[in-house]
C-alpha cells in the first residue's frame, strides 16, 4: 500500500505539469465596425466608443454616429469538439494606441467591454458593412478592460479578465468548441468622445498591425474532471481525488476547483465530467 501511495504521489506531482495547458493566439479577423470605418477589415487600429450610457445601440440599429464597436473572432480548432473544458484562467490583452484619449479614470468609469458575439460568420478580407447578415454584440459582459498600466508616453497594455462573469465565459467558450470552432468577442465601451472634440475614445491595435500588437486571447484549460492531464476523466482520476480527499494547499491536482482543499466538491466534478474526452 506505501509503494502505491508512493506512486500515486510520484504521479500526481508529475501530473500537476501536464494537467494545464495553455493557449495563445491573435485573431483570425478583426473589424472596426461604423459606418464612417475606413479600411474596416485591414486597419491596424480598432476602434470602440458608445453615447455615456450604452455601448450598444439600444434599438439594434447597426452603429453609426454615436456608436462604433471591435468584432474579432479567434479559431479554436485547437481544442476537440464535444469535450468540456475548465478554464483556470482566461484574458484578452489589448493595446491601446500612444497617446489615449482619456484619463485613467474616464477609462475606469468607461471601460472596454468584451462581449459575445451573435455569430462568427463573418471574414475581415470581405467585410461590408452593409451585409444583412453582420454578427452583432450580445448582452453579456464577460469582462471589462483594466487601467492598471495606463500611461500617456507609450502604447499600453488593457488586459480583461474573461473569467469576472462567472462561469459565462466557461460556458460561451465550450459551446464555440463544439460548434463552430471560432470565438467571436464584441469590443464596446460606453465611453461617449462627442463633448470631448472626438478624440475621447478606446483606440486598439488590430491583428492587421505591422508590430504585432493586436487582440491576444491567453488561455490556462484542463480537460473538465481530469486530474492527472491525459485528457480524459476517469476512474483514475477519481482514485486521484479519493485518495488526497482532505488534503490542503495550493496547486494540487486533485483541487479541481481550486479552492485550496480536495473535498466533495472536486469528486462531483469528476464524477459530473465522467467520461468526458475519453
Ligand atoms: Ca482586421
Ligand atoms: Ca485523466
Ligand atoms: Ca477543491
């Protein structure tokens, strides 16, 4: 029993490095979605702002005047359609242009919001504004962007945390999987530029831009259930959890959700994901 004790801890340690993986990727598309857009689909700046109260046009109406939103999608063919995947951590990073039309608090009590998207039927090389069938912002906010970095004498970083809105983004992110395999995000803001001369405005790097800066989606997943990270959730998995039942800290494999203790709580989660990616 201690040498199999002994395994399975030898195991579990070498598991807690594979179990997570990461994702990095720039879209495939990028829009600037507005009547007036010049160059939507291959400008290398996006470009996002609302009327002081909205970020979308309330009536549905396309934007245009005091509305103009970012719509990108990423290809998730990565990931295996019909597996439910736990996302541990989730962000998008933008890279707002030097220098911003905004303050630091303009841009706090205005953040840029990243949002679903109707659908991701849509490509930047083709883009009409005038299709009938153009995907449109969701009302779900699945984070907002932050001013941490801010600064006026370079371009700087906005990261959004995707995970703020629950388990929305978790939910939104499998059904894309197993659908179609693309992500779309709507980029909107209620930040209002019309008392400001124009200027006051989100401005963001597009995946179209010489230097590398545009959107980047950064992704730590696990197969859902799975413990020891060979993609699949099963009775080894659950053994695993059984057997560090109680166990405390930080990092372990068997603390599916990570809330320092193995407990209950991850068994159901494998038992939930049973056979899941097997
Ligand atoms: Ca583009
Ligand atoms: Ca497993
Ligand atoms: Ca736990």
């Amino acid at each position: 029993m201690r040498a199999i004790a002994t395994w399975i801890g030898l195991m579990s340690v070498l598991a807690s490095l594979w179990a997570q993986q990461s994702y990095q990727a720039r879209p495939t598309d990028d829009v600037w979605y507005y009547d007036n857009a010049f160059n939507p689909g291959l400008t290398a700046i996006l470009r996002c702002w609302g009327d002081g109260t909205h970020a979308v046009d309330p009536t549905g109406a396309r934007p245009a005047l005091n509305f103009s939103y970012s719509l990108a999608k990423w290809s998730l063919a990565s990931f295996r359609a019909g597996v439910n995947y736990q996302l541990l951590e989730a962000r998008l990073i933008v890279t707002q242009t030097q220098p911003p039309g905004y303050t630091a608090e303009e841009g706090t009590q205005y953040p840029l919001e990243a949002r679903d998207l109707s659908h991701t039927n849509f490509s930047e090389a083709t883009w009409d504004y005038n299709a009938s069938d153009n995907p449109y912002p969701g009302a779900t906010i699945f984070g907002t962007g932050s001013m941490a970095n801010y600064r006026l004498d370079a371009p700087f970083a906005i990261p959004i945390d995707l995970l703020a809105n629950g388990d929305a983004f978790e939910t939104y992110f499998n059904q894309a999987v197993s659908t179609t395999g693309e992500l779309g995000i709507a980029f909107v803001s209620t930040m209002n530029p019309a008392q400001q001369g124009g200027t006051r405005f989100y401005r963001f790097y597009s995946r179209n831009d010489a230097g590398g800066r545009g959107p980047l989606l950064q992704l730590v997943y696990r197969v859902a259930g799975d413990v020891n990270g060979d993609g699949c959730a099963d009775d080894a998995d659950l053994l695993s959890v059984l057997f560090h039942f109680g166990q405390t800290g930080s990092d372990l494999p068997e603390d599916l959700n990570r809330d320092g203790i193995v407990d209950d709580a991850d068994l159901l989660m494998v038992l939930f994901n049973f056979g899941n990616g097997c």
